[in-house]
C-alpha cells in the first residue's frame, strides 16, 4: 500500500552556501513538481542522467515515480524553502537482495555545486537504514572502463565491480554513518556523477522497471 504520509520527515536543511532546503517522502501530488524539475534540467544534464535526449515524463513515468510504497521503494524531494520551488530528488529501490537497494540522485542544474545532492541522500540513508537497508548499489551499463578507474579511484578499498544477472555492472557501496557521507565512498561517488564522470543507474535502468 502506498502511503503519502509515511515517517517524521520533512525536515529544513541549511546547505555550505547558507540556502534552505525542505526535504520530505515524495507524494502522489507532486508529479507537477517532477515536471517542474525535470524541465530545468539542461539537454546536457537530461542526457547524461536519461541516456537520451529526452523530451518529456509520461503519465506511466510519473506515476512510478511519485506514488512509491516508502518501504521497498523510497524517493526524497527536496523543495527551496520559502518558495517552494523542486530542487532535486533522491530514490532507492530495493533490490532482490534483501539488505540493497538501486539508488539514484538527480539535481537540477542551478542547484548543483551547493550540496544539495548530499543533503538528499544523507536523508536516503537515514530513511534505507529504517527499513533494513545495509548497501547501496548504482548499475553500470556497460564495460566502461573511465568508470571503472573512476570507482577505484573513489572505493579504493571496496570489493571490485561485480556483474549483475542483466550483464551490467554493479558497484555497491555499504550505507555510511550518519554525518560521514562526504567523506564516505558512497559520497564520492556522488560528486563524481555531478561532474559527469560517472553515470549509474541511469533512464533506461528505472524505465525498465516500469515497463515490467
């Protein structure tokens, strides 16, 4: 059952450069703030985090994303405070191993660089460590290999890539403890996708979902 009023969240978020933050379980009523968001991404932004110059969410899409059970499947928005406006969105999805889950963060473009991302995935892993959630996991599409000196460079003390059943790579980070996630290899691995060096879990990953 999908609950749109699922934990104590939200919560106000100071970010490094002074803003405000809200971050709160995204809603079924907040599929015009997707739209929002999703149309102040940059075609360069929407590429990279859509693998297709994507012009536009379907209903399907938006549905899926929005009106999520806040247990297997969890998302974060993340509004400006005081105007209200969608800055970005956090979401796991759990995987068939019980203890991970799939994560992906998206910011818009004129919020990135602030920290907003991590201010929404340290809220993720607070929310994934309620519900049972010991790793994170981002999916590869293919044998990349900038990818792969990237994730040794950012986890060099982590257990190598592995290979999920759909062939993809799978780099999986342990949840890191609360307040450590810009120093964590999980935090790295952020800011290395905000640079664009690194793109995991990507559109095609999430529309596959759906379409099953």
């Amino acid at each position: 059952m999908v609950s749109d009023q699922p934990h104590p969240l939200p919560r106000a978020v100071e970010l490094r450069d002074g803003s405000q933050l809200v971050v709160r379980p995204i809603r079924g009523g907040d599929k015009d703030a997707i739209v929002s968001g999703f149309e102040r991404l940059s075609p360069e932004s929407r590429y990279r985090r859509f693998f297709a110059p994507l012009a536009r969410l379907s209903n399907r899409d938006l549905v899926y994303l929005t009106e999520v059970d806040h247990h297997d499947h969890e998302a974060l928005i993340g509004f400006e405070d005081g105007t209200g406006v969608p800055v970005g969105v956090a979401r796991y999805i759990r995987s068939s191993e019980e203890l991970e889950a799939e994560v992906a963060v998206t910011v818009v473009d004129d919020w990135q660089g602030r920290g907003a991302g991590t201010a929404l995935l340290e809220a993720l892993v607070e929310r994934a460590r309620d519900e049972g959630i010991e790793r994170f996991v981002a999916l590869v599409l293919s044998d990349n290999t900038d990818a792969l000196e990237l994730f040794r460079h950012v986890a060099p003390d982590a257990d190598g890539p592995r290979r999920s059943a759909s062939g993809n790579l799978e780099l999986v980070f342990d949840l890191p403890e609360p307040g450590t996630i810009s120093e964590s290899m999980l935090g790295r691995a952020l800011h290395a996708a905000a640079r664009g060096a690194l793109v995991a879990n990507p559109w095609r990953v999430i529309r596959d979902r759906i379409a099953r």
